[in-house]
C-alpha cells in the first residue's frame, strides 16, 4: 500500500493568474482531479477540470471553497476524442479569460484498442503566446511489459510527440513535457469499462471505493502485494499532479521534451529484482559525533 506521504504543497502565487484545462478529471479518485486540486492550491485563477464524466464536479468546487481558493472551478463533459470539442471549449476560454495558459491531456483508459488522450490542438504563432503543457503518459510507453499493445503504443506516441512538438512549440514559448506514472492508485480500472464505450455516465462511488477496487483488481491478477520494496510500492494521485503542476510551473522553465518517469523506481527496480533477487538494505554509515 502507499506510504504515507507528508503533503508538501505549492506557494499560492505560483500559477498565480493562470487559466488551465485539465482533461480526464472527472473520476472520483484520479490524477486529472489531483492536478485540478493542486493548480487550486497553486494559486491558479481558473480550472476547467473535463471529463465523460460529471458527477464529480461538484466535489471539486466544493474542494475550492473549503481551502478558500479563489480560484475559478469549472466542470465541463468533453469527450477528448472529438477535436471539434477539444477546439471550441479551448476558444471559450480564451475568450473568457483573454488567455489560455496550461493545457493537461491526462484523459485515458486500459486495456482498449485505441487511447485517443491527447488530441491535436492548433496554437497561434503569436510572438506573445506562452505557456505549458503537460501530457500523462506512461512507463507502459517506455517499457512494454506494463500493459497491452495498443495502450503501449499510444503512450509511446505521446512521449515521441512531446519530444518533437517541443520543437515545433519552441517559438511560441510554449512547454510541453510528460509524466510516465507507475502503478498509481485511481479509478482507471473501473471507470475504463465506460470510457472505452466512449459513454458519457456520472461516475458514482466514493472515493475508498474507487481504492478498493483498485487493490481488489491487482490482488485478482495475481499482481505483487508485497510492497517491502520502494520501487514496489503504489503512488497516490496527487503525487503526480504534483510533478505535473511542478513542470507547468516556472519552477520547470528550462525543462522542455521530456517524459518524467513517476514509478518510484519500478522501471528500473523490475528488472534489478529479477536478475538479483532478494535486495538487501544499505548498512548505515557510522559516524561518530564529536
Ligand atoms: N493509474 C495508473 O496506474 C496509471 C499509470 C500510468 C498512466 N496512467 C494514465 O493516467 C491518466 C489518468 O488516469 P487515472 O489513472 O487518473 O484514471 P481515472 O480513471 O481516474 O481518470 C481517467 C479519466 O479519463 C476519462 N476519459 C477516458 N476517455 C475519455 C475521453 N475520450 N474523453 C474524456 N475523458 C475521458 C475517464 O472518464 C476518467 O475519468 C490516463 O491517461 C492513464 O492512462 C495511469
């Protein structure tokens, strides 16, 4: 199970004004939601959190209002597969807002022929644009024992896609880079069944339900519930929202084109563990004092 993490947390003026679009944000236990909860918490001056789904939405306003957040909440059903929807909700909030800053293509599913999460989004060569995108990959796209062929493959693309469209978005002052999670716990398991029929349902349980169901799915594939290890064990949502918000931030102003792997090691610790087996703890140093 996760470790308990301290909860560190973003300045309030750090995307002070920003407007962002978060999509796949609708599940109630998901990385969109946490990235929606930490650019709130970041200051932003607006959050248009989207999804299939919208029966979470008002969760996330009320998340707003309870750490007095001024940020603006705006939930919206927007299938990412529809470029026509993608477009005119991208041009309703720059009219709005005079300003569109972050873009987050997180919208995904496993287990399908076809992902379909990060849709073409045509910027203007503007001299004063700017801002950043962050795409949620996959280690599935760097390493294709994680998941299904199609999965792997569309996750391989968005990484091959960041890397040459930082390029391509350079001159416009424009970023855009990638988090690869490992095993993250959210309701990707359950809320792909709907996803994958492209089916537009408010998404009930709670929150402990979507967990459950996540651990219960993992222990009836037979998958690893030994989590001795560091690179073994399951991350929480917010854990990558953090990194996503990090590298939308000017924190991250020179990294541009790459794919953050956020497995706690699993990419590399998988195959360490099967070639050494058993890995013994690093002995303590010895340090006498005075
Ligand atoms: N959970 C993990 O272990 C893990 C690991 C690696 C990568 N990811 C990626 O993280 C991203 C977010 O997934 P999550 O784990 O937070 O799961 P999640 O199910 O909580 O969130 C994914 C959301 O995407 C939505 N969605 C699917 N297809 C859509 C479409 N066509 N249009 C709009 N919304 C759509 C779903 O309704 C769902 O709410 C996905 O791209 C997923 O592939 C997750």
């Amino acid at each position: 199970m996760a470790s308990n993490l301290n909860k560190p947390s973003f300045s309030t003026t750090l995307l002070a004004g920003k407007v962002a679009l978060v999509t796949g944000a609708g599940s109630q236990l998901g990385i969109g939601r946490s990235t929606c909860l930490a650019l709130m918490a970041a200051g932003a001056a607006a959050v248009y959190a989207t999804d299939l789904n919208s029966g979470n939405f008002e969760s996330l306003q009320k998340a707003a209002a309870a750490i007095n957040s001024e940020c603006r909440v705006e939930g919206r059903v927007l299938d990412v597969t529809s470029e026509e929807e993608t477009l005119k909700l991208i041009t309703e909030i720059t009219r709005e807002h005079g300003r569109f800053d972050l873009y987050f293509p997180n919208a995904g599913y496993v287990d399908v022929k076809n992902i379909n999460d990060v849709t073409s989004v045509q910027i203007d060569d503007k001299p004063s644009s700017s801002g950043a995108i962050v795409v949620t990959a996959s280690v599935g796209g760097m390493n294709g024992k994680y998941a299904d062929m199609p999965y792997c493959t569309a996750k391989a693309a968005a990484i091959g896609m960041v890397r040459s469209a930082c390029i391509q978005l350079s001159k416009s002052n424009i970023r855009i880079n990638a988090i690869a999670p490992g095993f993250v716990a959210t309701s990707l398991l359950s809320s792909s069944a709907y996803a994958q029929k492209g089916e537009k349902v408010s998404q009930a349980g709670t929150e402990e339900q979507a967990k459950a169901d996540f651990f219960g799915y993992r222990k009836a594939q037979g998958m690893s519930e030994d989590y001795r290890y560091y690179f073994e064990r399951v991350a929480m949502p917010e854990e990558m929202a953090n990194i996503s918000v990090f590298l939308a931030s000017d924190l991250a102003s020179s990294i541009n084109g790459q794919t953050i792997a956020a497995d706690s090691g699993m990419t590399e610790g998988a195959l360490a563990h099967e070639c050494l087996g058993g890995i013994p703890e690093v002995l303590p140093l010895e340090i006498t004092l005075n």
